[in-house]
C-alpha cells in the first residue's frame, strides 16, 4: 500500500469542489488510488510521468492527477479538480 502526499495547492482545489464529492475522493477514490496506483491513465506529451484518474459523480466528470513513487511507495497527489482546463492548469502547476 502507497502513502499519499500532497502539492500544496490540493487544499485549495478541494474547496472548489462540492462537500459530498471531497467525501468520497476522501474515502473512495484516495484509498483505491493508494492500494492500485497503476488505475490511473499515464499522460503524453508534456505531461509524461503523470498519472490521471477519471471519475463521474453525476454529470460532472473530475480527475486526480498524480505521481507514483514505486521505489518510496509514495503517491504524490499533485491535482484534484473538474474536467474543465484541468490539463491546462496542471502544466501550469508543474512548472
């Protein structure tokens, strides 16, 4: 099993997101990432070595971004937001 650790700004992309939808990224989708790291998509490009998790809670699509350590087993949550300019955001993020 991972443990987690967290870009800074994480905190303030939860508050952007609905209470009941931090609930479950807090005990869903955390806890999965954290058991099965390889779940998540591996992106392209500029963003190689970054792993993306897509989930829907009603309508709305959201996604974890993240890096796996394998050699620390340490899964660095660098993103959490709504599908709208989140890649745009996170190439910013990772400057």
């Amino acid at each position: 099993m991972f443990k987690e650790q967290y870009h800074p700004a994480v905190k303030k992309d939860l508050r952007k997101i609905d209470a009941g939808v931090r609930e479950k990224i807090k005990n869903e989708w955390i806890p999965k990432l954290l058991s099965e790291p390889q779940e998540g998509k591996e992106l392209t490009g500029p963003l190689t070595g970054i792993h993306s998790y897509h989930f829907k809670v009603g309508k709305m699509h959201y996604r974890i971004a993240y890096v796996i350590e394998k050699d620390d087993f340490i899964l660095n949550i660098l993103m959490i937001a709504k599908r709208e300019s989140f890649y745009k955001i996170l190439r910013k993020r990772i400057r």
